[in-house]
C-alpha cells in the first residue's frame, strides 16, 4: 500500500479511443504529478498540480489533459493519441512542491 | 528538470556482495532522494538527504548526500535476491522545486 492508488493498471486503446487515467491520495498531500515513464528513459514530468492548480505544464501535446477537481484527485484525459503515447503513467504527491514524492503503481497504456 | 548522470547504468552481482551505485549533476542540488523500483510497480523512496555530508542508513541502504552537494551515492550491503530491481537518483536543483531524475541502475542479484 503506497497511499497513491491508480486506476486502471493496464489500458490498451485504440488512436480514436477517448479514456481517463485516475489516481487517488490518501496522504494528506497538497501536490499531484503526472509523470510519463519510457524504457531506457528517465522519467519525464508532465503536469503539476499544488492545492488544485496547475502550475505547471511541462510542454505536453494537448491530446493528454489533467483535471484536478481536489488535492486528494488527480485524472489524466487521453484521447486521439499516438503509438509514441505507449507507456507507464506514474502518478506521484507530496506534501509541497519541493517536498519528496510518493508515487502510485502507474498506469501500463498501450496504444493499438 | 535537469538531468542526472547516473552509475552504472546496470549491475550483475552474487548474493552477499556490496553494491554502490552515483549520481552526479553539474549544478547543485538542495535534496537527493533514492528509489526503488520493482517490475509492475512504481518508485518507491527509500532515502531522502537534505543536508551536504549527511549520511542516511535505511536497514542494508546507506546513504551520503555530496559535500559539493552535485553528488550522492548509494550503498547495498551484504546484497539478497530481494534487491533486485532498478534504483533511481532524483533531487531538487537549488533554482528548482521539480525533481530531476537519473536513468536507473538495473541490479541483477545471483544466488
């Protein structure tokens, strides 16, 4: 038990699909990150929210877009995306932006 | 974020041996962190270092933040197949509340 739950686990869709990426704190954290993870590659930060806003976008195509509706929520949008988009999704929180992160299990996406 | 130069990039040791591993960065950093992580899973911190000099222990795990505080290693002791897994370097740059990362050292533990 990590206090960072993501759902789902795997998600394969096709480039037309539209789906949602959730992840859920139970940490009493005020950031959330999203956080794309290739092989071979360090992770590469993609959204920050602190206390529900965004601060941060870290040059993300559009077909990716995140809704914070609370610290404790964070989702990721996906929809028209690319074979390139195959990844896991990390989900992290910490207490302040400059504070540790704790990371969810990721999301395994698959782009057919 | 700024990247981080990790060592070795992968690591194939017998049970019982010691593993070190850096992480080096050319401007300075305010923390170092260290994960773990495990196939199917996420990172999992391990230590956290906030000062030059410190030096953190977490059971078989050591480790030192870099007196020039652009470097940080990690130590495994008396390894077990249980440490297999990739080890991540991360840190806040002075200028920076985002984390930085480093590729990953992969550990290969033979029995």
């Amino acid at each position: 038990e990590t206090g960072v739950t993501q759902t789902p686990r795997h998600l394969v869709m096709g480039m037309t699909n539209k789906k949602s990426l959730k992840c859920e704190q139970h940490l009493g954290h005020n950031a959330m990150y999203w956080y794309k993870q290739s092989a071979k590659k360090p992770l590469e930060l993609m959204f920050v929210y602190n206390f529900k806003e965004q601060t941060e976008n870290n040059s993300v195509p559009s077909r990716f877009s995140p809704e914070c509706p609370n610290s404790s929520h964070l989702f990721l949008h996906l929809h028209t995306l690319q074979p390139e988009d195959s990844a896991l999704y990390l989900c992290a929180s910490s207490q302040d932006r400059g504070q540790p992160q704790h990371f969810g299990d990721g999301t395994r996406l698959s782009i057919l | 974020g700024q990247q981080l130069n990790q060592s070795p990039q992968s690591m194939f040791i017998q049970e019982g041996e010691d593993v070190s591993m850096n992480c080096t960065s050319s401007s300075i950093f305010n923390t170092w962190l260290w994960y773990k992580q495990e196939p199917g899973e996420g990172p999992v911190l391990l230590i956290a270092l906030y000062k030059a000099g410190e030096l953190t222990s977490n059971g078989r795990l050591t480790a030192q933040f870099g007196i020039t505080r652009k470097d940080s290693f990690l130590n495994i002791s008396a390894s077990i197949p249980s440490d297999v897994g990739i080890y991540f370097c991360a840190g806040h740059p002075s200028n920076d509340y985002k984390l930085s990362f480093g590729a990953g050292t992969t550990v290969t533990v033979r029995a």
